[in-house]
C-alpha cells in the first residue's frame, strides 16, 4: 500500500522471498478479492481546490436519492458521497476559494428537502492507509513512523499532460506507462518523467485497493476532537497515531480541532480504541461517530497528507 508500482523484485528483497513468489502471492490476493484495484492519493489542493471541506446534509431519508443527485449537479467538485443512517448525507467537497464555503451551503439548503447543512473546513490532512496492522505479526513500527512536517512546499503548478496522466492513474495506478502515453498523445519518457516530478512533490501517490471486510474490518470510527489550551497539538496527532489501525487525522476550523480515524474489527476494539483516545493528554473534549467501511478503499483521488 506503500507504493502500488514498486517491483515486485523490489518487494522480494524486502521480504526475503522470490520475485516468483511475490508475484504468485499477489496474484492470489487478486483472485480471493482482497486486492481489487490500485489507485492514487491526491493532493487536492495543488489541483486548485484551495478549501476542502467535510459537509453534513441532513435530509428526509425518503428523499435522499434525489438530494444526493441534486448536490452531484452544483457547479462544484464533491467526492465521497454517502448515504449515512442517521438520515443524513455525508460528502467532502473541493471548492476554488474559501468564499465559495458559504456559496455551496446555500445551494444545497435551496433543496426543499434538505433541513440542515454543517460544514467543516479542513486545514491539513495526516492519510496512511498503509497503518492497518492487516496480520498479528505486523511489522509496522506504530511508535516511531509518524512523522510530521511544519513545512508547506510551494503551489505545483500542473499542466494539462499531468492532468491526463493524474485523471488515468485514479482508475488504476499500477498501468504501464506505455500503455497511459498512447491514450494521452505523449511519449513515454513524458510520463516517466511527469509521474516522477509529481511523486517527489507530493502531488499524487500509488496505493492498491483493499476489500476490508475480507481482511475482517468492518467499521471506520471517528472521533470529533476539541484540544486543551497550551497542547502541542501535533504531539496530541502523535500519540493517537500510535492506537492500532489509526490512520487519517484531519485539522480543521469549526466545532471540532481534529477528526481522528480509526478501522475496527470488533466491538472490544472499538471499545479499546474509544478508552485510549479518551485518556490521551490534551483532548478537552470528543465524540464519536460510527461507519460502514468503504469498498473498495482507499477510495480513488483520497487526501494525499499535507502536513
């Protein structure tokens, strides 16, 4: 999950096995419908979505279909879209500015069956899919592998091949370039040389795509969080990262501080999980929030991490 196009010559020298081997694991991964596709983590922001942001449309659930249709045809990117139980829709929208936050709320309250609308900005996003602790005898170093970085690099400003190229890695991340040069009118040398800058800048990275359920997680839990005054919040970012199978933080500017995510198995990890978030220093006050796992996941064009 790491990275989706490393070789599988590569991986063998990691694991100590054959490139035979890897490939023929890897092939029955595909065929028990663990891995089910490859796509690729974004950085939305240098595609000029300039505010992000988690919005909460509460609605009668008899006209949810159509509520749902309604938002897909506003004038603005919306990804994500989900139907939750509590008669509500929940999405993650990618607007050009942040004066637009306050324009797309109102678009969607002029629905009639829409009661409510909240909106959370996002200011920075930790993803790493790669954290789930998939076997009991996991190697991930849950300790020390969260790094966290003060620094923004500059705005990448992408053309119109690395838009091509990005829009074809979402569908499948790990097609041969030549193939992906042929579809877009370029050479190959192009592509390896656009998918290089892209990757090093931290505009895009590969992932595979897991059925979770196969894997025996079956619920994503969240937890809204209000940090204490005089925290260092990245340290509060850090021990939570350290809870098995965390693996997305979100900042952001309204009620809450933080949304913490983490994937569960059972009810005694929730529980687990619920215990240690709640004893970790510098939170003021949390909720949580329980959801379905998405099918495939990561889902295409996810947050790359900011921050």
């Amino acid at each position: 999950m790491t990275d989706a196009r490393k070789s599988f010559a590569d991986i063998a020298k990691e694991c100590n096995l054959t490139t035979a081997a890897i490939c023929d694991r890897f092939t029955r991964l595909q065929k028990a419908g663990i891995i089910i596709g490859s796509t690729i983590q974004v950085n939305h922001k240098a595609m000029g979505h300039k505010a992000i942001c988690n919005v909460q449309v509460n609605v009668d659930q008899r006209e949810a279909t159509q509520v749902i249709e309604f938002i897909k045809k506003l004038p603005y990117h919306t990804t994500l879209i989900a139907l939750l139980p509590n008669n509500s829709i929940n999405l993650v929208a990618g607007l050009n500015d942040i004066s637009e936050v306050s324009k797309f709320k109102e678009s969607i309250k002029r629905n009639k069956s829409v009661a409510d609308v909240k909106v959370e900005v996002w200011s920075d996003v930790k993803n790493m899919p790669e954290k789930l602790e998939i076997s009991e005898n996991s190697t991930v170093e849950t300790e020390n592998n969260v790094t966290l970085r003060e620094d923004h690099k500059a705005t990448y400003e992408l053309d119109e091949i690395d838009r091509q190229l990005i829009d074809k890695l979402l569908n499948d991340s790990r097609q041969p370039f030549g193939k992906i040069a042929k579809e877009i009118g370029t050479s190959l040398n192009t592509v390896s040389r656009k998918y290089k800058r892209l990757t090093e800048n931290g505009i895009i990275r590969p992932t595979i795509q897991l059925n979770l359920p196969k894997l025996g997680y079956y619920a994503v839990v969240v937890f809204p969080i209000v940090f204490g005054s005089d925290v260092e919040r990245n340290e509060v970012i850090r021990q939570l990262f350290k809870i098995k199978d965390s693996f997305l933080m979100i900042k952001t500017s309204g009620e809450f501080d933080l949304f913490a995510f983490i994937m569960v198995k059972d009810i005694n990890q929730l529980l687990k999980a619920q215990k240690q978030v709640s004893e970790t220093h510098g939170i003021s006050k949390m909720d949580m929030k329980i959801f379905p796992v998405l099918v495939p996941w990561p889902a295409a064009g996810e947050f790359i991490s900011t921050f």
